[in-house]
C-alpha cells in the first residue's frame, strides 16, 4: 500500500485543481474559508495547505445547498463535485485555481468549528497575544502556512546536504548536565533522585566533542536549545540549531560545508544563488570598519576610520582627554548627509546619548574643503585635511565623530553606520554574507551572573575553543589579546552562526579551566566526562551551530522570530497557547524533593 496523494478522504488538493480538470468528478476536503450566500446559489472558497479554490452549490444538487447556507468560516467540510471553467469575466487571475470552480454534488460537513477569533488572512489587526493564544488558527493564514513550508524546505535540504557529505544524524540528551554557552540554564528536578536535578542543553557541544572521540567523524543534528536569558526580540529560550561537528579536519572544512549548506539552502528555497566563498574579515578588521562583529556588507562604503593618529596633538578637548585615558577617537563619513538639518544632527546627538555615548561630534565638508562644525574652530588644518582623507568625505559629506572606550566607541559609531543606512535607504537588497574570524579567546567580564568561571575573564566562544596555534603556549600571559580559532558566518547584520576549532588536548582544556578560575576539583564535577574522554584519544576536531530559526527569518524575510517558530514563546518566556509556565503540582513537588520559597517573586 502506498499513502494516496491527498489522504484517502480527497482526490485532489482545492489548490491543485486547473483548467485540465475540467469535467472530471473531483472529492476534495478542508476549511471554508470565506461563504458568499445569495440564497439560490451560495459560494464557497474551500481551503487546504494546497491553496483555494471556489466550490459553488445551486439548486440542482439541494443537499449540497441546504449545506451551505449552513456552514460557516472555518467549518471543515469534504466536498464531491464537478470542475468546471468560470464563465469569461467570472476567472480570478489572483487565484492559481481562478480558472475554474467546482459545482458540487454534495457537501458533507466534517466539523463544525466556533467563530474564529480572527480572520484567517494576512493582513489582521489583531494583537500578537491574541495570534499565539490560537495559533492553531494563526498557522492557517497564508504567510505563517508558507513560512511552514519554508522551514521545513529548508531543514530538508540542510539533511540532504549533510547527508551527501558523509555527517551522521545523532540525537544527544535533553536531559543531561550543564553545557555552558554564555547564559543560565534550565533545571529539570530529578524525582528518582530526590535533590539533583538535570540540566537543559545550551547545546549539544559536549556531546558532539564525544562524539567525535567515539569516531564519528562527522555529525550533525538539527537540535533544540535551551537557554535562560532576558529575551530580547529576536532570541527564544528555546531554539534550533544546525549542529555540526567534524574529525580530522580543520577550519577550511567547517567553513567548507557550512558554505555548502548555505548556497543549497539558498539556491532551493528562494531560487537564491550565494557566491561563494564568502568573504572572510578577521574580527580586529570587522570592528575597526563596521564597528561590529557582524557587519551588515549590503551597506556600501560607509567604514569607519580611528582618527587616533590624526588627533594626536590635537586641542579638541574631549579627544584630547580620551586620547589620553587609552580610548580612541572614530570618525564616519556620509555622502551626502551636508543635507540633513540642525534638528536631524540633534537628533542623532540624543539618539548617540541613549546609547550610553556622551554625545557625537558632527561637521559638514564645504565646498573649498573646509569643515562646519561646532568644534572645527579648535582643530587645526592639518587634522581637517586628516579627518577628510581617512574617512574620504569630500564636498557636501557629513563627517560624526565618536570619542570613548575604542571598543565603545566602534561600537557607537558601527551601530550610527546601520542606523544612518536604514534612515538615508542605503542598504543594498539581496544577501550579504561574511566570515569573521580570529575573534579573541576571552574577554572581561561584564555580567557575573553569566560567567562561566570565578575570574576577570569569559570566554568569547566557549571554554571548549582551541586558541589559534601561536596562542596554545602562552594564552593565560596575554588573555586579552589571545586570539582563538573561532568562526562566525553573518548574513545582513545578523550572526548566523558559530563555531571553532576545539581543544583536543586534555591539558591545554585543563589550563583554560584553570585560566577561567574554574577550579580542577569544579572542573572534575562539571566536565569531568569531557576530560576523561579526551584522555582516551581525541581526534583533533571543531564544528559549528548556525541558528536555524534565524536562517529561516532571513529566507522568509521575517522581523519576528515568534513567525518562524511555530509554537513560540513570548518574550516573558510565556507559551499563551498551553498557558506554560504553570504553576507547581504540590505533590509533583514533593516527589522530587522541593519546597517553595515563600511568595517566590514573579519575574
Ligand atoms: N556550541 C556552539 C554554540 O551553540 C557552537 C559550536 O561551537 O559549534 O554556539
């Protein structure tokens, strides 16, 4: 037996039916989506994930009209019928079923349903909360049906993909101990061991470096997780990932295969061809020119430039003071931007202050070369003719300055250069994809509460990533400068994904531990699994993850991430569907060993 097309309740799909039809006896089934009802004759527009087509009841078959005076929006119904051509002037070009309708013969009723409490179309104007408290009937609007569809096109590829390169799917635990990746994580109380609880992966890294030891080779696994972290609009705490791990090769294979995937992705999806390979910038590059680590390249030109040396000597006193204090002055040209007014260069000076900047600086280059600005009376001509050849303004360009931190000030001035792109249109269509590599090993810590050891320092990875080869001896002397053997692929601004070459060697993983301020003994108890497998002969390994949910808001060009999850969570880590989080069964509570605090705070 082999599943019939269309189930074994229909013969066609609504969408599916064209002008060869016509004549043909045809059985299909799903919901009503809209019902013109002219008493003599009544329309209905029958719905599946096919499509629509338009199902017309008249006289001559009266059950099946008597059945649809009755049926109303949404109603499940299963319809047998003659395809027929619409009359000339009656064809719906809009529709790919427009040609035709199908006069019924009969129309059974498979289910009623409650009045939908939204219309099933793309433009509503309905609440979010209202949308994922029903989502089963937010699903059916075409633009979440398609972006369905997409996601699971996508996922299909990505396996095909893997699949032709030799990786094995292999599934790794959801309930297992602590995989840190930068954020908290969540417990499940264990009830056969009252008092211990399990721990929700942040991902499966540890497991895919076993994996590894266990001579797989290659793995992947399209893979949930989970991660306890303030939400912010585009993360869930709950969330897939392309995971992927491979022996014996280095990062030109990683970079390979995710290349791969990508342009297969991108090419079967959307019809997309990516050019490959992608460029590649190291991480020290991308901030000193886009002040981000995931620069968005659809924005031509617009680099920034560190002015440090041009304002060596300068009176300018507030670069003078940052200058002094190690900071770094960081300038940025826009084309054009002499247009903009005196209110719109406030308003980017406010717009600088709720960012935490102390203000930007601004000028305008005028014809005979000279700078318009409120600081220009203290900068000499030789620090103009600076600032106009490293930032390349000319003429009629406007020129901002940002003076702090160097990393803060890159940063102020890599997030005005996306800022100025989106207001002034400058974001060029399409898909821009980078490399940035050679990111630094560690950084300082700024949240404790995620931290992963006892010191100043956090990886910038995680503890599992190799240092590059010149740092393996001498990473713990210079730990803000260690470089790691780290890459992440961005695509329009947005980190796709990540991943590194890892620490095969049980010693050099034992030294990082100890450089975070982990302790052996801690080490032993939390990772001790990770060290003794590398002790019984690790093949020299690294992988990467590349969010899947994010890859799917790109290709669906989706601002929400809640569109591309089918059943997602709010950004107070609420489901409105099942009303999850609930609170605790008393005895469930007991039985793993739990007391409440009193009035736990609601956060
Ligand atoms: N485990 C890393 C992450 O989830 C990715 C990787 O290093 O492969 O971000």
């Amino acid at each position: 037996m082999s599943i019939t097309a269309f189930g074994a309740l229909r013969s066609h799909g609504a969408g599916t039916l064209r002008a060869e039809h016509v004549e043909q006896t045809v059985t299909i089934a799903g919901w009503v989506d809209t019902r013109r009802d002219h008493g003599g004759v009544a329309f209905l527009d029958l719905r599946d994930r096919s499509g629509i087509v338009q199902v017309v009841a008249d006289p001559a078959a009266s059950e099946a009209l008597e059945a649809a005076h009755r049926v109303r929006p949404e109603w499940v119904v299963r319809v047998t019928g003659t395809v027929r051509a619409r009359p000339e002037g009656m064809r719906n070009p809009s529709l790919d079923t427009g040609d035709i309708e199908v006069a019924a013969t009969s129309i059974e009723v498979l289910a009623a349903a409650d009045t939908p409490p939204f219309p099933v179309e793309d433009r509503i104007e309905v609440s979010e909360e209202l949308r994922l408290a029903h989502r089963y009937v937010d699903l059916r609007r075409p633009r979440m049906a398609e972006i369905l569809q997409l996601r699971s096109r996508a996922t299909s590829v990505i396996r095909r993909v893997m699949d032709e390169h030799g990786f094995l799917d292999v599934e790794t635990p959801i309930l297992t101990k602590a995989t840190p990746e930068g954020a908290r994580d969540f417990l499940v109380p264990s009830r056969l061991q009252p008092g211990e609880s399990y721990a929700l992966p942040q991902s499966p890294q540890l497991f895919k470096q076993l994996l590894m030891v266990a001579g797989v080779e290659r793995y992947y696994q399209i893979a949930r997780c989970f991660r306890d972290e303030n939400l912010r609009a585009d993360r869930q705490p709950e969330f897939t990932q392309l995971d992927v791990e491979l022996s014996f090769g280095d990062q030109e294979d990683v970079i390979g295969i995710t290349e791969q995937v990508l342009a297969a992705v991108w090419r079967e999806t959307l019809g997309v061809e990516v050019v490959t390979p992608f460029p590649r910038l190291t991480y020290a590059e991308a901030m000193a020119r886009f002040g981000s680590d995931k620069p968005d390249l659809r924005i031509e030109g617009l680099e920034l430039a560190t002015l440090d040396e041009v304002f060596a000597d300068t009176e300018v006193g507030v670069f003078k003071g940052v200058l002094a204090g190690g900071g770094s002055v960081v300038a940025l040209a826009l084309p054009a931007g002499g247009d903009m007014t005196r209110r719109e260069f406030d308003g980017l000076v406010e717009w600088a202050k709720r960012r935490g900047a102390k203000g930007l600086a601004w000028g305008v280059v005028e014809p005979d070369g000279s700078l318009r600005s409120p600081l220009s009376k203290f900068m000499s001509a030789a620090e103009i003719d600076g600032v106009l050849a490293s930032t390349g303004a000319s003429a009629g360009d406007a020129v901002f300055f940002g003076a702090g931190e160097t990393t803060f000030a890159r940063e102020l001035m890599g997030a005005l250069r996306n800022h100025l792109a989106a207001e002034r249109d400058l974001i060029g269509d399409g898909f821009a994809f980078c490399w940035v590599v050679d990111a630094p090993m560690f950084e300082p810590v700024v949240d404790r509460g995620e931290a992963v050891g006892t010191t100043a320092w956090t990886p910038v990875h995680h503890p599992f990533t190799a240092p590059t080869p010149e740092w393996i001896d001498t990473f713990e002397a210079s730990p803000g400068e260690a470089l790691s053997n780290a890459y992440d692929v961005v695509c329009n601004g947005y980190e796709l994904g990540g991943g590194s070459i890892r620490i095969h060697d049980r010693d050099v993983q034992a030294r990082v531990f100890r450089f975070l301020g982990i302790s052996d003994e801690v080490a032993e108890e939390r990772f001790g699994f990770l060290l003794r497998g590398l002790a019984h002969g690790a093949p020299p390994h690294g992988g990467i993850a590349l969010g899947l949910d994010r890859l799917v808001m790109l290709l669906a060009a989706a601002t929400n991430i809640r569109d591309v999850i089918a059943f997602p969570k709010t950004q107070s880590g609420a489901c409105l569907l099942t009303d999850a989080p609930a609170a605790y069964d008393p005895v469930a509570l007991r039985d793993v060993g739990l007391r409440l605090l009193p009035a736990a705070p609601k956060s």
